[in-house]
C-alpha cells in the first residue's frame, strides 16, 4: 500500500482539493427530504440558478420524459414530474462533468460519465422492473455509484493512473488494484464522499455496497439494484468503468430476485428501450 488510508479519510471528510456539491443541489437533497416542502420552494430554489434553470428544462422536455406538452417553468416540472425526479434531474446537471485538474492521464471523464449515467438509468429501470425500492431514488444511486473513482483519482492521481494500468495489464477490476494501494476501493471512498455530500442512507450504502450487496442488510435493495445496474452498464458496453471485466452477479441477488435467462431477457430488452430514450438526455447533459 503506498497511500496512508487513515488521511485518505480525513481528507475526504474535509473535502480537501474533492469536489463538493453544487449549492442548489445540496439544498435541495435537505428540502426534498421534508414532508412540509412546497413545489414553490422547490422552484424558487433551482430558479435562483439562471443556467441551471435553463438546463432542467431542456432535460425535462427530452424524450426521456415523453411528455406530450411543453414544460415551460421549474414549477411546472416540480408538479409534473415529482420532487423525486426533479431533484434527479438536477443533480444530474450539477454533478455531470464534475472532475478536477488532477485527475490520472488514464481516467476517461467522458466515458466515465456514460457508464454512471447508463448505471443511472438501468437502475431505474431494475428497481421498475422488480419492485425493489423507489426507482428515483435508484436513479441516483446509478448516476453517483462510481464517484469513489473521482475522489481516488483526484486525491492521489499518480497512485490511480498506476492502478488502472495494472488493471488494464492484467484484466483485474480495477477496484482490486484500488484496495492493494489505497487500502480501500471506490466504493468505500465514493460513500465517505456520498456521507459528506449529506446524501440519503440509501444512496451511501448503494454506493458503499453496489459491488458486494449481500454484504448488507440495511439498504439492501438500493445496494442490490445497484449491483445489477452497474453490471448490466458494462456488459452492455455503455461508457467506461475503469477496467474491461465483467462482475459476476452476486449469487444472493440473483436468487433474491429469481434471475431467470427469461427474466434477464425482459429486463435487458426493457432496458434497452429506456436507454435508447434517454440518448437525447445523455447529449443535453454532455453539451
């Protein structure tokens, strides 16, 4: 091991030379987590960002949504879509591109953001699919479950891009390589940045947990569905998740959920079709 773990954490928790995130977004993750928030509030909140503003609207009226009129106001989405969605949506548009100037030579923003936003979606279609936890909710834990990536990445960058050369090298996950010179994967880092950022319990331990969520009792679906997300963005090639292997399923899940070769063909052709909707959300959020 060649980086200090015990100061890895301290500097995640001071969010030291981390991104954090953006204000409106932080606020509106406290607002949305309370049963007395209005849809004015929600509104007034994102419209205090003019870009912002102007960015969710685009993104809510992509085909993705599919819906049939024009969305016009934030307040209108908020009654529209849900507190759920809209809070998705932004922070999507806060979090998307979000990396440093230090980041390793090997690390492929681009396509980092592909696999989490594919991630993204089949998370939400999963837990659809199986019942298993709020779908919205799923859609975050998708979109933020590789952010350990970013905070190992930006932290000690020389350190990473070893990692993901061995990785390339060898045809290892990278997370293996992760803990053999961190002394933790992504996981565990990405969810110390997930406690810092004040995300919901569900998304930490999705993040935490996605590669391991047998490990877990608490969450466990959010963990769960996460796991399956995550795998089924890298067999179907979407992005780049830092290495080229493909996770075996873990064994608890599949029998939790009752993986059938039938099952997974449903779910798979299901989600092809909401990846295919959401292509024009991917260039929105990529422009």
């Amino acid at each position: 091991m060649t980086v200090d773990t015990d100061l890895l954490r301290r500097r995640v928790e001071h969010l030291d030379g981390l991104p954090t995130l953006p204000t409106v977004a932080s606020r509106l993750i406290s607002l949305t987590q309370s049963p007395q928030t209005s849809a004015t509030q929600i509104g007034g909140l994102i419209s205090q960002d003019q870009a912002l503003t102007a960015r969710v609207l685009r993104l809510v009226n992509s085909a993705y949504y599919g819906f049939p009129k024009q969305i016009s106001t934030i307040n209108h989405a908020v009654v529209i879509l849900g507190f759920s969605r809209v809070k998705n949506v932004v922070l999507a548009a806060s979090v998307f591109g979000m990396k440093g100037q230090n980041s390793p030579g090997r690390f492929d923003a681009a396509g980092f953001w592909a696999h989490s936003l594919g991630a993204a979606v089949a998370a939400r279609t999963i837990a659809r699919e199986f019942g298993r936890g709020d779908p919205e909710e799923a859609f975050v834990c998708g979109l933020l479950h590789d952010v350990g990536k970013l905070v190992l990445g930006q932290v000690s960058p020389a350190d990473y891009d070893t990692c993901l050369a061995a990785a390339e090298k060898s045809g290892d996950l990278v997370r293996l390589m992760e803990a053999r010179t961190f002394g933790v994967d992504h996981a565990e880092a990405g969810s110390w940045l997930a406690e810092q950022w004040k995300l919901p319990p569900a998304v930490v331990a999705a993040v935490r947990r996605h590669h391991l969520p047998s490990a877990t009792r608490k969450d466990r679906d959010s963990a769960a569905v996460t796991h399956l997300a995550d795998i089924a963005a890298r067999a179907l090639q979407i992005g780049w998740a830092g290495d080229r292997s493909i996770p075996p399923i873990d064994p608890a899940v599949a029998g939790e959920l009752g993986l059938t070769p039938e099952v997974m063909d449903r779910m798979v052709g299901r989600l092809l079709d909401d990846l295919d909707r959401a292509g024009e959300f991917f260039e929105m959020l990529g422009g």
